[in-house]
C-alpha cells in the first residue's frame, strides 16, 4: 500500500470515529419528550444539539390557536401571511413556516378582541366544539374574569400531565410554572412561553433615564444588577438624588413646569415593587396548598419602605391619565421630567422616539440576600391554555413545545433588538437586562385565581398613597381569601 493511500484511509477512519463518537453523545430527549422511538430532526446553530424535534407529520391539517388582540400597545400578531420587511414579523413569519414545514400543518390563527375572548372560548368549549387546539387569552381581564374561575370550571388541561410539553426547560416561563402550580399534585393549567410576544412584552421593569444618571453623576444600574445588589435600598437612594425642583416652587404638577421627579408611575408599579421584593399574596405550604402569605414581618418591613418613598413628595408621582396626555407617567418619562418610571416592557416602543437614552433594569430585590429578581406580569398578559375539547393534547403539546424552542431561539433575540433599538444604538447592556427580567418573570396565583383582588387593590392603594398601615387591612379580608382558596381546592381536590 503506497504512502497516499495509507494516509486517506487512515483520515477517513479518522472521520468515521469522530462521527460514531458525536452519534453516541448526542443528548436523549428531555423528560417528558417525544417517544423514543421517534425519528429526529436537529435544528442549526449553536443550540444545534439543544433540542430534538419529535417526528409528527399532521397530513397538511390545521393546527388552530385562538388569540387575543386589541389590546394596549402590545405586539398581538401570532403569524403574517407573508414577510413584511419588519424583522420582529419576519422571524415571526420564518418561525411559523418552519414548525409548518417540520409538521406537515397549517398554522391556523383566530383573532378576537381582548373584551370578548372569553366569552367566546367558553361559548366553544362549553358546547364540546373541537375548534381551538390552543388558546393565548390574558390571566385576568374586566372585573370579575379570571383565567382561574374557568380552570376551575374544568374547561383546561392540567399541563404537567402532557408530558410532550418539556415545561422545565428554558423555554417556558419557569417561575410562573412554579408559581401557578397548585396542590399536592402541581396542577398547572396555565403557562407562558415565548410564542407570544406580549407575554414577555406585559411584564413590569424600571425604565430609567441615561441622560439624566450622568448629568447628576449617579454612574448607571447594571452593574448592580448582575452583581446582585440591586436592592430596594439602592434604587430609593437614586430616586432620592433625582428628585429636583429645578427652578419651580414646588412639585406639584404642572405640564409647563421644570420640576424632575424621582419615580414616576401608578398603582400597577407599586404592586410591581411589591411583589419584586420577593412577597406574595399567596404562597404556598409544604404540600403546595395556596395559603395567604402577606402577614410577615418582612412584608410589613417592605410595605413600610415601599410607602415612605411613594409618600414623598418629589420622590414619586402617580400619573395615569390618557396616553396622549402629558400627565401620564410614559409622557413625564419620555420628556424628562422623571429619572424613573415603571411601566410595562411594551413602553419601550414609544420611549425610543424620545430625545434622552434610556435603559432597562428589572425590579429591585428588597435585599441582597433575597435569592433573585422578581419581574411581575400585568394580569392583562397572555398565558396559553389547552382546552378539554382538543382531541390530541399530547400532539399539542410536542407542537407548542417545539413552537416555544424556536421562538426562545430564533424570535426572542430580535425582540430584544427591538425593544432596546434607539438611534441606531445597540445597547448590550439592556438586552442582558432583558434577559434577566425574561427569566424571572411570573404571576401571583392568587390574582390568576381571583382569591386576593379585593385585598389586592386595598394594599396596594394604601401603599401607593403613602401608607404602611396594611396589617389592619390584611385582617379585614383574611377570612374571605381563605373562604376563595378552600372553595377552589375543593373543586380541585374533593
């Protein structure tokens, strides 16, 4: 055998091993994936070995979802029919064709608007009409609606039991997982993941103004961040330093005047803070049932802090008037007339037309020693649901599984892009920022299922107005949130 041929054998064994060695390290399918059995499509790019697609071919059938429009500034669209040259839509419309391609189905989405969707799932699903084989709808809307009562009715798949739906794996929202799961068995009837757009979009962060931090030599907040000092502490002592008369007599609003206000916001912020202190209004004991959480000690430390500050004058200016007026806390924000406003993530399409750099931060732990952040969800944001109709919920279930993964990896990125793009800046810092307040997103339970909204709106009112006084408040409607809790669970449990 002469010296080339030797050589080419030897580099074709040579590739031959490093094939078999990468074939026998691919990974298994997380728990609770597709069958075994299954054949497998990997997908491309630096998470290639990250996920296996289960191999399910719908024969060119449609896979409905009915989803919620008409809502406040929210990116709605769940599909285009075509690429309109806008790169949030085109990964959209990219992502759909390729779950279509992968699937051998159509992706069918039917819009109704935000006060009727659900009347309309429970018109369908109530007369057993196999028509949605899933629902985006918000966690609560109106007065009296929450996406619990209709849990409760029976009317949804208790996810954790479709095991296609790899509920722990970074594509689905992991502390509302652990936050909505309920009882001894985890029952999770609701979840989010990045299919829909809003769902990240309705989450509450602090906006803070760039321009404003180096003009008064306050250095900027994502170092705190990511260190982990992020604490209420921190961020009151910057809306402290902010708060500025600027020339004027006083800080009472005037649309005309020059007056810097510290934080600026409303009712929705406060719980916002609240909530990002680590509290719950319900929490959970040791066999997962809901249980009210709020008469702590350290709830009443945060209650207190929390209503010295919004009960400054300077410090803090609720401002919830109509969009397009000047006092309404987005206005006062976007002209520089406040160092930092809390509002939902959504903002950021209106903030990058204003004159000053903004960046992103999530809400501020209440101590350093608190595990993590907390980035709560408007109770207006999309949650998905499968209803009892669907014939094939664990055939859902791989589908929106795989929806999800493409989504975290090929959509999410661009929205991030999107939502921090401000004359033509790239801001990594903000982006890393987002991913975080991603993350560490989640809901109350207790507001998903309706048991705390009286006693929500009490605290939160008291607070926002200065007051820490809430225990007295606590104990009024103690026995009617208990009263809630234990009427749910007996449907759930007998």
């Amino acid at each position: 055998m002469n010296k080339k041929l030797a050589a080419l054998l030897l580099a074709f064994l040579l590739l031959l091993i490093s094939l078999l060695a990468s074939c026998a390290g691919s990974p298994a399918p997380a728990s609770g994936g597709a069958s075994d059995s299954a054949d497998t499509t990997q997908t491309a790019g630096e998470e290639e070995e990250s996920y296996i697609f289960p191999s399910l071919d719908l024969g060119g059938e449609d896979f409905t979802m009915l989803n919620t429009t008409t809502t406040w500034g929210f990116y709605e669209h769940l599909d285009h029919e075509t690429m309109t040259g806008e790169v949030l839509d085109d990964a959209i419309y990219t992502r759909n064709r390729q779950i279509e391609k992968n699937f051998n189905l159509k992706i069918n989405v039917v819009e109704e608007i935000i006060d009727n969707i659900y009347s309309k799932m429970t018109t369908v699903i109530k007369a057993g009409e196999n028509i949605y084989d899933a629902i985006f709808c918000p966690g609560w809307t109106g007065d009296t609606s929450y996406i619990g009562a209709f849990a409760i009715e029976g009317m949804f798949y208790d996810l954790s039991q479709i095991l296609e739906i790899n509920l722990e794996s970074d594509w689905w929202s992991q502390k509302l997982r652990t936050e909505g799961a309920i009882g001894k068995n985890g029952a999770l009837y609701f979840a989010a993941n990045d299919i829909n757009v809003s769902t990240l979009q309705g989450t509450w962060c602090l906006f803070f103004n760039e321009n404003l931090f180096v003009d008064m030599n306050l250095g900027r907040p994502y170092g705190l961040v990511k260190d982990g000092t992020w604490t209420f502490d921190k961020f009151a002592e910057l809306v402290k330093a902010g708060a500025n008369l600027n020339g004027d007599e006083s800080f009472s609003w005037n649309a005309d005047g020059n007056c810097i206000y510290g934080y600026t916001s409303f009712n929705a912020g406060t719980l916002a803070l609240l909530l990002g202190s680590g509290e719950r209004f319900i929490g959970k004991d040791d066999e997962g049932y809901p249980i009210l959480a709020l008469e702590t000690q350290r709830f009443f430390d945060v209650s207190t802090k929390v209503a010295e500050l919004l009960g400054t004058e300077g410090y803090y200016i609720n401002a919830n008037e109509a969009i397009d007026s000047k006092f309404h806390y987005e206005n006062i924000f976007m002209n520089g007339r406040a160092l930092f406003t809390c509002a939902e993530l959504k903002a950021a399409t209106r903030l990058r037309t204003m004159d000053d750099t903004y960046g992103i931060v999530p809400m501020p732990k209440f101590e350093e020693a608190q595990p993590g952040y907390f980035s709560v969800k408007t109770r207006q944001a999309y949650v998905l649901v499968i209803p009892v109709t669907n014939q094939n919920p664990s055939q859902t279930g791989a589908i929106l599984d795989a929806m999800a993964y493409v989504s975290y990896k090929d959509v999410t990125p661009v929205l991030y892009d999107v939502t921090i793009s401000q004359k033509g800046l790239r801001n990594e810092e903000s982006i890393e920022m987002l991913k975080i307040i991603r993350d560490t997103q989640y809901f109350d339970v207790g507001i998903i299922y309706g048991w705390t909204s009286a006693l929500n709106g009490a605290v939160i009112t008291a607070v926002d107005g200065g007051d820490s006084n809430v225990a007295s408040i606590i104990g009024k409607y103690r026995k009617q949130v208990n009263a809630s809790i234990e009427k749910t669970m007996d449907v759930f449990y007998g």
